[in-house]
C-alpha cells in the first residue's frame, strides 16, 4: 500500500524562527492519525504547511500526497489534488455568502480536475442533507461567510465545507474546540461519514473526547516542534492522565539544533 | 482680477452660447435668468485644482474644450430597456443624450398630489415657477452656472403633503455613441411634502465610445417627516464624464437614505450637499466607488446638522485598481443649535495597485457640545488570511481576490432598496474584476 502523506525530514520556520524540525510522518489511505501536543508545539504550522499557506518556510525535507510533490502546488492546486484544511480559526468573509461560497469552490475543483460544474439543483440537494447532518441550519447559508457566526457554528461550517469537497486527505486543526458536548457528537459523526478506504485523516486536538469518537489508529505527540512518541489510541488515554511533562526535551538536547 | 479666477472657457463655449441662447426653452423670467447665469459663468469660469473641492480632481480637461449641445437620438430600444429597473410596476423618465423621451415615459396614471415632468416642457409652461426653483442654488459655482444658462432637460419630481408613490420611479439617464463632445446640462427637482414618500432609482449609463460631458445638478428638499430612498448607478465608458452637484434639505423628522455605487466613467464627480434644517431628521448616504484603468472618481460630501437630535452617517467605501485616482472629502459640519447630533463618517478604502491613488479626507467642524460624531478612514489590502482561506478551498488566486474585492462592494450594494439596481451593480462590477464572469450572480 502506498502511503496517501509521507513527510520526510521536515524543517519549517516562520520569520526566520524554526517551528517544526526533523518531522517526519506517514499516513496510509484509510487511516486515521491524531496529532496531540502543547499550546504552540507546531500544529497548526503543521496544517498550514501541508495547505500551503504563505510565509511558512520550509527549509530541509519533503512532502509526498498522492505520490506528488505537494511544496510545489498552490493551495488551489492541493485542494483541487484532494486535500482538505478545516482551520482552527476559520476567517470571516463579509459579503459574500456562504452557500454560493462553497458552490464556487465546488466548481473550481471540479474544473481543475476537469469535471463539469455541479448543477445548482444537486448542489443544492446535497447541501441540504449535509447541512442538516452537521447541524448546519439554513439561515446559516444564506449568511455571509463566517461573518459573525459563533465558534461552534464556524467549525460545523468546516465539517459541512469537508463533506461537500470530499477530499482524500482531511486535515482537522483542532475541530472540536469551541463544541459542546452535543456538537462534538454530531461533527465527529460527519467526519466519521466520510471515512473510508482511500480517504485519510489527520485529526489535531488537545482532547481524548475527540478520539472516542474519532477513534484514530495512530497518535503522534507533537512536542516543541517534533514527533516526541507514537503509538495506538491508548496514547491518547495516557497524554490524558499524565500530560506532556514526560515528552519535553531535556534540557541537555540541543531542541533547536538544526535550526 | 480676484487670485482664485478659475480658467477661462475656450471660445468655442461662448459660441455655442450665442448661438444657441435663443432657442432654450423658457419663457418669462427664464431668459434674463440664463443671461445672467452665463454671466456668472464668465466671471467665474471652471474651477482648477487651485480651489479646495478641487484640489484633486483637474476638471478643465474635462469642461474646457469644444463642447455642442445634443442633437436627438434615439437608440434601439433594447438598448434602453436592459437598464430598466424598479420591478414591472416601476415609473420611469428616461433622458438620451439629454433629451426626455417623452414617447418612452411611463408617468400616467398616478397617485394624487405626484407630480413627475420633464423640466423642458415645464420651462415653457411654468416658467415662474422653474426659474424660481433655479434661481435656489445661488452661490456662484461655474459649473452650476453653466447648467444654468444651458437647463433645458431633468426631471421635476413633486409630491403634496402626505403623498406617496409605492412604485420606485426611475430616472434613466444614458448616453450614446454619438454623443461625442456633448454637453448634456440636466436639472433635477425633487419635493416632497410633509410625510410624503418616493423611492428614486437614478441610472446613469454611458454607452460606446464618445466623450460626453454630463453636467448635473439637482436640488432636493423633503418636508417634515417626509422619506426618500435613492438608489443611484453610475455604469459609464471609459471616455464619458459625469458630474453632479446634489443640494439636499431635510425638515424636521424627515429620512434620507441614498445608495451611489460608481462602477465607471473616466470622470465622476458627485459632490452632496446635505442640509438638516429640524429635528429627529436622519440622513443615510452610502456609496462605493471602484475606479480601475485610468479613471477618477471624487465623492464631496458635506452634512450640515443646524437642528438638534438628527443622525446622520456616511458610509463609503473604495475598491482602487489599475492607475486610477480616487478622491474622498466628508464633513460633517455641526452647527451650535444641533445639540444631541449623532454623526458618523467612514471611508475605507482597498488599494489593489501601486500604480493607483486615493485621496480621503475627513473633517469634522463642531459647534455644538453634546453631540456623538466620529469619523474614520483606511487604506489597505486585501486580507492575506483571507485569501489564503478562500484558495485553500480550491478557489484560483484570481478567483479569491475577486470574490474577496466583490464581497468588500457588496457591503455597500446590498443597501440599494431596489433589487434590480442592486443586480445592474452587481453584475456592472463583476464585470470589471479579473474573472468576474466565472462567478456569475451571487
Ligand atoms: N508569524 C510568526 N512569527 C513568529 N512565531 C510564530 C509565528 N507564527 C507562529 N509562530 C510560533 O510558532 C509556534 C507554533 O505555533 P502553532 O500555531 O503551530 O502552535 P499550535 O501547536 O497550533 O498551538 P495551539 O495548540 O495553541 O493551537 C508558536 O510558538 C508560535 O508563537
Ligand atoms: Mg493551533
């Protein structure tokens, strides 16, 4: 089986200040990785790289999806490729609404990949089953885009924008904060939906709760810029109980060494 | 010889006076009216860029140059009727090359106490009345004196006390292809009554690729308590110039809400006055302007609050592309008696090329001492987080800015009352942003 993500070597750094180093990490279609790790360990820089968001520098090593070279497509060109960033922060669009947002970015990856337009009577026939999946409610595709929607609806607004686009790498930045517990149910169940053989996920949270949901089959600890430990679910429990004290660097390890 | 002098008009200007002085309508006191407005204008001349209103926009090139006035000309009417809005049951006056169409006017038929005419007929029927209207904007202003002595088209819009039209009446002003070096001096008067109501869609197009000179004024007074809401577009080419000076008085709980998007001309010049004259009145001005290309726009406005207890905010925003020039001057201007004033001004502003200039500048002249105003104005770019988002979603990089840039507009246009205005827009705009086309009608 080839690997659907294989990061190798990975150094990135942010105005000149290195985040992530020696990473390294292999994601197999039909799997799905938990990223746990502190408050400014490098996840979200991690899911920003892998979308491609400007000013995060990568200097040393590579990133294969699909068996592509992802450092050299355009964000566009990685969605259109089948990846999928469902932000920790989703940003506001004022004026332009979010139902005819998603019918365009719909489109455009159709046209990338050479498919014709979506007619807008099954766009909207599968807007409004997914919608009501993840608790999306009406009124809320008509509005702007984010503009002023509470954290929880912007991140049921992710997951509605990840089941529409169907992507074959998901990349979920922290998905389940800002959710109550009824929420988190029901999100987790749409990104559940959508599991399957040759799709993947790459699920970034601070919480266990997530992965008994979500249950993953691996889990990463992400600790000052690397991969501190992997393992089964049961790291997820263990994090839980004992924190990350045990995965900082010791202070004898030059941490920053590549930089 | 006063140092502000202005330029002198070329001397074709003053033959087109002469020539044409005696066959402009009106009778009585019109006449010795005009004389003395092309008087004026001879003394004043055109403003150059020495005055403060203007000193960003050199008008002269515009204004100063061989000039004729419109011969008649009637399009094909599928070109009028593509800019039709206002619903099916709209009114509507339209003005080609700055003559009222009266075969294509849709006024009959309406409620009591409205009155819509074309100033033309009136000027030889009522004379005493128009020249009592014109004679209203007495401050010497060359272009208001130009219009003036050459008036001879717009629309007289009258509603008695406690009138109302349901239906929006829309003003279409276009102008042709043949329309090169035309002068099109149009009068507006519109009066509302006391609680009298009137929804006023303006359209301004400028068709093919003449360089015509629209020079407009118009004098706007609502009564106590009376409301207007004014959708104006202006989708002009590149060669046509539009100017307009708008003189709007408010009595006492009388509401104003006007909605201007500039998606064209080479030349707009749109300078508002508004004048809050009793209490509990409230003005709303909204506009956006988008110039690209070579184009200038320059948006003047002054909000004068002499009664107390009135609101009034101007909410303006700009999209500048290409090597455009675009000029911003709000002020709002609080006199002693207008205590308990809520006034607000805003003018921010997308700045999309090196090459393109803006120039905002707000003011604020307060006299009285409980009052709430405030004012504000930026100049950035466009969000990179945004448009990071939006690619992340598959979108082109041209495609997101557009639609970040369209969404930027469409906080301004989805204030115009009149849905079909506010589509002409919309589309008129997209138009004009890289790929606009793909993304068809939101
Ligand atoms: N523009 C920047 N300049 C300097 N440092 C930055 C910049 N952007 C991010 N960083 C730093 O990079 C580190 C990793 O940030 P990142 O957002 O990836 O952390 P995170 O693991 O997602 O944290 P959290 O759990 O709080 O979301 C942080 O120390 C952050 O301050
Ligand atoms: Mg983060």
């Amino acid at each position: 089986m080839t690997a659907l993500l294989e990061i190798r070597d990975l150094a990135v750094s942010v105005d000149g200040k290195t985040i992530l180093d020696e990473f390294e990490l292999v994601v197999g279609a039909g799997e799905v990785h938990a990223v746990m790790g502190p408050n400014g360990s490098g996840k979200s820089t991690l899911a920003y790289v892998l979308a491609g968001r400007e000013g995060y520098q990568v200097t040393r090593g590579t990133i294969r999806f699909l068996g592509r070279d992802l450092l050299t497509l355009e964000p566009e060109e990685r969605a259109a490729a089948g990846l999928f960033l469902a932000m920790q922060y989703p940003v506001e669009i004022p004026g332009v609404a979010n139902m005819y947002f998603l019918r365009q970015a719909m489109n455009a990856i159709r046209k990338a990949r050479g498919e014709p337009d979506i007619s807008a009577a099954d766009f909207m026939k599968r807007l409004r089953a997914q919608a009501e999946l993840v608790g999306v409610p009406p009124e809320l595709l008509k509005r702007d885009l984010n503009a002023g929607f509470s954290g929880g609806e912007k991140k049921r607004n992710e997951i509605l924008q990840l089941l529409m686009l169907e992507p074959r790498l998901a990349v979920l930045d922290e998905t389940d904060s800002g959710l109550d517990i009824d929420a988190l149910r029901t999100v987790a169940e749409g990104v559940n939906r959508l599991r399957s053989p040759e799709r993947a996920m790459l699920v970034i949270t601070h919480y266990q709760r997530l992965l008994d949901y979500i249950v993953p089959d691996r889990v990463h600890v992400l600790v000052d810029g690397r991969i501190r430990r992997s393992g089964g679910k049961e790291l997820a429990l263990e994090l839980e109980a004992e924190g990350y004290a045990a995965f900082q660097p010791k202070p004898a390890e030059p941490a920053t060494a590549a930089a | 010889m006063p140092t502000a002098r202005a330029v002198e008009p070329v001397p074709e200007l003053l033959e087109l006076w002469a020539t044409s002085r005696a066959y402009l309508p009106g009778k009585g006191p019109v006449p010795g009216l005009r004389d003395a407005a092309f008087a004026a204008f001879r003394e004043v001349g055109f403003p150059t860029t020495r005055a403060e209103a203007w000193k960003y926009t050199n008008v002269v090139p515009w204004v100063n140059r061989p000039l004729r006035l419109p011969p008649r000309d009637v399009p094909g009417t599928d070109r009028i009727t593509a800019w039709f809005a206002g619903g099916v049951k709209a009114r509507r006056l339209i003005f080609v090359n700055g003559h009222l169409l009266p075969e294509l006017a849709h006024v009959g038929g309406l409620p009591g106490g409205v009155t819509v005419r074309g100033l033309g007929r009136l000027l030889q029927e009522e004379p005493d009345r128009v020249a009592d209207a014109l004679a209203e904007l007495d401050e010497p202003r060359g272009l208001t004196a130009l219009n003036t002595a050459f008036a001879s088209a717009g629309a007289w819009i009258e509603l008695q006390d406690g009138a109302a039209l349901d239906e929006p009446l829309q003003l279409l002003f276009l102008t042709t292809a043949t329309a090169d070096s035309v002068l099109c001096n149009l009068r507006n008067v519109v009066r509302l009554g006391r609680a009298a109501r009137l929804h006023l869609i303006e359209t301004h197009v400028a068709l093919g690729d003449a360089k015509p000179l629209s020079n407009v004024v118009s004098q706007v007074r609502l009564g106590e308590g009376a409301e207007l809401r004014q959708d104006r577009v202006e989708i002009g080419a590149a060669p046509a110039a539009l100017i307009e000076r708008s003189r709007t008085v408010i009595a006492a709980g009388g509401r104003l809400c006007r909605t201007v998007a500039t998606l064209g001309y080479g030349l707009s010049r749109h300078e508002q006055g508004v004048r809050i004259v009793g209490a509990g009145a409230e003005a709303l001005l909204n506009g956006v302007f988008t110039p690209t290309g070579k184009e200038h726009v320059d948006t003047q406005i002054r909000v004068e609050h002499a009664a107390p207890s009135c609101h009034s905010n101007q909410f303006y925003k700009g999209v500048v592309d290409g090597r455009s020039h675009a000029v911003f001057a709000g002020k709002i201007l609080v006199e002693r008696a207008a205590q308990k004033t809520d006034a607000y001004q805003s003018n921010n502003n997308l700045l999309l090329s090196d090459e393109a200039e803006i120039d905002s500048k707000p003011e604020l002249e307060i006299y009285a001492d409980d009052v709430k105003c405030s004012h504000g104005a930026t100049i950035g770019e466009l969000d990179p987080a945004a448009l990071f988002y939006l690619r992340s979603r598959g979108l082109p990089a041209a495609l997101a800015r557009s639609l970040l840039i369209f969404g930027w507009a469409e906080e301004v246009l989805e204030r115009m009352a009149d849905e079909a205005t506010r589509l002409q827009a919309r589309r008129a705009f997209l138009a004009r942003l890289p790929g606009g086309a793909v993304l068809g009608e939101p």
